[in-house]
C-alpha cells in the first residue's frame, strides 16, 4: 500500500493507538503535526521501516485539522483504518527516510559507548527537533495568512511570516553549528507570536481551531 502511496496518509488502529509508517508518515509529519519518527529492520520484509505513533484521543482534533486544510478524510474499516487524501505529492521521501535511519543508527551507536545522555551531544539533537517543528510551524502560518483579509494580510500577517522565516534562517545557522542557540531569545519570539496570534484570533481572521493548533505546536517547542 504504501509503495504505491503517492498523496494519502494511511492511519492503521492498534488498540489505543494510531500508526502510519513510510510515505505516510512522511507527509503526516511535513502537512500534519511533527512526530517523533522510530525505525525498526523488519526481517520478513528485509528492509527497514520508519513509523510514528499517537493516542487515538488526537483523533478528533486532527480530523478538525484535516478538514480545515482541505483534505479528505475517509473510514476504510470501522475506524481501524483511516485515509486522509488530498495532499500535495512530495519528491524528497528518499533522502528523508535515508536521513532518519542513520540518524537514529549513529544515536544508538553512540548510546552503547556512552553513559549519560548529554555526552551524546542532547542539545544539538534537540536543536535540530526544535528546526524541523519550527520550520513546519512557518509552512503553516504562510498557508494560513495568505488568506487574511486583505486588510491583515499585508499588515499583521506580512510581519509574522516575514519574522518567522527571518528566525528560521538563524535556526538554520544553529543547527548548522554557525551560531550558538540562545533560549531565551527563542522562547521571546514565540511569546510575541503568541500575541500576534491572539490579536488575529479577536480580529476573525483564525479560527478557535487554527489559533489552539499553532499555540499546541508553539507549547512543544
């Protein structure tokens, strides 16, 4: 199913939880929500597999957020198998796929070697997760305020995408080890968006849905 998986996201049921591997998950995380992404050498198919997983109580908000982006969203068997449709196709599955598992393999090797986890370098693997999560959260915001009334979109919601993807070269540069990452220089930004969020929310221009969505990401960062 998923070798021939070019623009859905399958959602598998196993009992409270929900799961999607390959090109599903892929997309889930690049369009959805960002994910912790496991690998596992399957050896009755020889070959690996990458696959995230979540409570089936992020269902309903995730319906919500499917609906709003304009997918389709489909039951194929009594809620043990789901199928958002509709995405964009992406060309990049390879590399990133390629990119996880040796990157958890070069994790675990260095786990054995070492005792305590900030010897294995946490925080620039947490830079780099906080990259990936904000990068996401940027596609999202420029989606969304490219349908602002005209009125905000060039005043509010031109400065918000214009400082997120400002942030998101110095992001970059972090995970690129050209700059040090400052805490709390991040964490002022995201309370002035925050703010910005809250203004759109009052002025009709994002939904209850869409203004919980991005305040959720913002709160995993």
């Amino acid at each position: 199913m998923e070798c021939n998986n070019e623009s859905s996201i399958h959602l598998i049921r196993d009992r409270k939880f929900f799961q999607t591997c390959e090109r599903s998950a892929f997309r889930f995380v690049k369009f959805l929500r960002e994910y912790k992404v496991h690998h596992k050498f399957v050896k009755k198919i020889g070959a690996d597999v990458v696959y995230l997983g979540f409570p089936d109580s992020v269902l309903e908000s995730l319906r919500a957020e499917t609906q709003d982006a304009g997918y389709e969203r489909k039951i194929i068997s009594d809620d043990q198998h789901i199928e958002i449709s509709g995405l964009p196709k992406l060309e990049s599955y390879d590399a990133w796929k390629t990119g996880i598992v040796r990157y958890v393999d070069n994790v675990s090797t260095n786990v054995s070697k070492t005792s305590s986890i900030e010897e294995i370098g946490f925080p620039s693997k947490k830079r780099f997760v906080i990259y990936r999560v904000f990068y996401d959260l940027t596609l999202y915001l420029c989606r969304l305020t490219s349908k602002f009334h005209r009125n905000f979109k060039f005043g509010l919601g031109d400065k918000l995408r214009e400082d997120c993807v400002l942030y998101l070269t110095d992001m970059q540069c972090i995970v690129q080890s050209k700059k040090s990452f400052e805490r709390s220089v991040f964490e002022e930004f995201l309370v002035s968006m925050q703010i910005r969020l809250r203004l759109l929310l009052d002025l009709k221009q994002v939904t209850e849905k869409q203004w919980f969505f991005v305040n959720q990401t913002i709160g995993n960062l």
